[in-house]
C-alpha cells in the first residue's frame, strides 16, 4: 500500500514537514545532517510494522500519514498534568500520552492512547511471562517497542481491530545506512504478527536462491505442458477455431516470448508453424496450448528482463553473464568457460548481491526506504542509481523513498527533492 502525504509537526521539537509523495514512485529527501532524514524513513516503517510504541519514546507533536486509498492514521503527543498528592502546584508534573487515531474517509474508526499506566499494565504482563523486569519506562520500550508480543497485547488491550488489521496488511522493506548488502524484510509467523530482522546475504546463497526459483518455475512449466500435450486433441475438437488473423498475431506475440524464454536458457526453441486452413483447429489448440505452458513464467520473465538489463549497465570486465534453471546465474570467462562466481572481485559480487535483492526480494505492491545508498554504491553506480531504482519500482509495482545528501545520487533530480534543510530556512 502506498504512502500519499505524511506530515510532522515539531520533529525534536523543532522541525515540521509537509511532504506529497504522490508526485512520483522514487521519492528522494534530502538535507543537511540533523534535520531528520533517517528518522523520518523510521517513522515511516515503524508505522508499516505496527512498532507503535516507537512513537511514545519520539519527540513530536503530530504525526499524519495519508494513504492512497483514503486511510489515515493520526499519532499525537499530549502532556497532562498530574495532581500533586499534597496540593501544592509547585509539585504537579506532566504525564506523556500518545493518542492514536484510525480513520477512512474522515471517519473515525478507532481510537487508542498509550500513557504510563498502559505501559506499567504492559511491563507487568511481560515480566511475569519472561521473568525480566525493566525499572525505567522509557528504557522497557526503547529496548521492546518492535517485540512481535507487544504488538499483539495492544490489539487484545484496545479491542481495536480494524487498525491492527490493517497495520497488518502494510509491507516495507527498509535498507538502512551502510546495510545495503543487509535486508530488512517484514514477514509474518503463525500467529500473523509482524516480525522484523536482518538477513545477511552471499554470492553462493543468493545464486542459491536465483536456482531454486527457476528450478520451480521450470518444474511448472513441465506440468503445464503435459497436462496441456494431454488436452490438446479434445481442445481441437471442441474450442473455437482462431482466424488466420487473429492466429497469426497469437503466433507473433508467443513467438517472441518463447525466444525471451529460450535466450534466458529456460526452455527449448520453439518454432510455431505457419497458419493452414485445413489444419486450423489442430493449430488452434496448439497455439492456445502453448500460450498455457509458458504462462508460468510471466512474473519470472518480468524479473529476469530486469535483473539482466541492469546488470548489463555494469562493467564486468571480460565476462558475460547469463541465467540457466539448473545453475541460476552463470558467468562465463571470454574464453567461455564457467567461472566459480566466488572468484568475481568483491565489487562484482556486491552489485549482483545489491540488485538481486532489489529484483527478487521487494515484494510486490510494497514499500521500499532506503537511507543513504552512497555509503555503500560506487561512485559510478551512484549516478544511475535512481534510474535503475525507477526500473525496479516500475517492475514489482512499489513505491521507493530515498534519504540521501549526495549529488551522485540525485543527478538531475534536485527539483523533485524534498529538501529538509531548505523547508525550515523558508
């Protein structure tokens, strides 16, 4: 689900922004160090992963986060103030409240608030079951906020379902500083609770990954075809027969999707025939037949265009690579023979390992933050790292916001920044 607006009021006290992310898929924040960058990516995803204690710990006054599909969510910080037990005005001190509201359409849905007594209530729960107690509040949700166990003993506290199923249905990855060969994936166990970790990758493992997703695609394709192989002479007796015109536009489309396919080293050549009157309803079936066996690898094809179109950007000096279901990726010296992918330079490997993930593992429909790419991409990469990232956005549907102070990376872009430093100056 997509982000439309997000706006703060008095980050650290100080600081209110006002940002649109509708005007494009790659959204790129910039600004001098201080104003809020990163923490604004985090509380972005802290939001997507329901960690909604991490705003009880910010320093903020309010926080609206719009949805392209009318839901809001409000998250405000108020100070009440407590009576002195004595009486005496000079004693009376200010409790922290985090209200919380869920609403579609300006209409309220539910409401929360999170205060010292709803926290003490929580820690006392959570030291009887672990057997661990924390003294200091602010020090228990510092260390706990982003707990699956938290997340759920909110829901049961409040009873309020529809913002806990919808924080739910939300899905960020988030590539902090200097971990971009790290990923940050929110995934789900048994019990439908966000959970959050790092997931440290290799060459081997995800060349690993690559196979075994081909490997499946690839078995698919081999049901598919016997199954179809096994209609096709009852298809020719009953489906309708297809009009040598209408034939052969199906024969141009399937026959340059068969030569992606056969390039990409996951099926054999194919050669669709001709369009004969007298054979029309035999040629009918077998063009709808083969329409079904490759339809398989739609979404792999749609993955594989783009992972060899941006690693063809790069220079691989004296090597060519390939993919193959059986071995994954396949790199080749110039004399042709397989090279072990562990001898590639470090710089090699890591722009594999970076694309891959950005390819394969951004899940569609999702949300992409990613802070500060330019402590680990090469000066080259930097400078078409935003285009590559619109391929990818456009590829797997997401939307991507950067955090970034590097010319490299924003290139020709700095009129579509949101630049932080910029917005408190004016």
């Amino acid at each position: 689900m997509k982000i439309q607006r997000l706006y703060i009021e008095k980050l650290f006290g100080t600081f209110s922004y006002d940002i649109d992310f509708s005007i494009q898929k790659t959204f790129i924040i910039t600004g001098a160090n201080g104003y809020g960058k990163t923490t604004i990516l985090s509380i972005i995803d802290n939001i997507y992963k329901g960690n909604l204690l991490y705003f009880y710990q910010l320093l903020f006054s309010k926080i609206q986060l719009y949805f392209e599909t009318g839901e809001l969510l409000l998250l405000e910080t108020k100070y009440v103030e407590e009576e002195s037990l004595d009486g005496l005005d000079e004693n009376v001190s200010l409790l922290k409240k985090l209200n919380i509201e869920f609403s579609n359409t300006n209409k309220i849905i539910n409401q929360i608030s999170i205060d010292e007594s709803v926290l003490s209530s929580l820690r006392s729960e959570d030291s009887f079951h672990r057997g661990e107690y924390i003294d200091n509040l602010d020090e228990y949700c510092r260390v706990n906020y982003d707990r699956p166990w938290m997340f759920r003993s909110l829901q049961k506290k409040f009873k309020a379902d529809n913002l806990f199923l919808f924080l739910e249905t939300l899905n960020s990855q988030y590539i902090k500083a200097q971990r971009i060969y790290s990923y940050i994936v929110k995934g789900y166990k048994g019990d439908g609770l966000p959970q959050s970790g790092f997931e440290e990758f290799t060459i081997e493992k995800i060349n690993t990954e690559l196979k075994e997703y081909l490997e499946q695609s690839h078995q698919k394709y081999l049901q598919n075809s016997q199954q179809s192989d096994s209609r096709l002479f009852s298809s020719a007796m009953r489906d309708e027969d297809l009009t040598e015109e209408m034939y052969n536009l199906e024969r141009d489309v399937l026959s340059k999707k068969i030569e992606e396919l056969y390039n990409f080293n996951l099926i054999d050549k194919t050669i669709i025939p001709v369009y004969a009157f007298d054979k029309k309803n035999i040629l009918s079936a077998y063009i709808k037949g083969i329409k079904e066996k490759i339809s398989v690898y739609d979404d792999v094809v749609l993955k594989l265009r783009t992972f060899d179109k941006l690693l063809r950007t790069k220079e691989f000096i004296n090597k060519t690579l390939m993919f193959d279901y059986s071995r994954g990726l396949v790199v080749r010296d110039i004399n042709g023979a397989i090279l072990d992918l562990k001898l590639l330079s470090l710089g090699e490997q890591n722009e594999i390992i970076i694309l891959y993930n950005l390819v394969f593992k951004v899940k569609q429909n999702s949300l992409l933050l990613i802070d500060e790419p330019e402590n680990s991409l090469h000066v080259a990469w930097q400078n078409i790292f935003i285009d590559e990232l619109d391929e990818i956005a456009k590829t797997n549907n997401i939307q991507v916001i950067i955090a970034t102070h590097s010319p490299q990376i924003i290139g020709g872009r700095w009129i579509d920044c949101y630049d932080l430093t910029e917005q408190n100056n004016n």
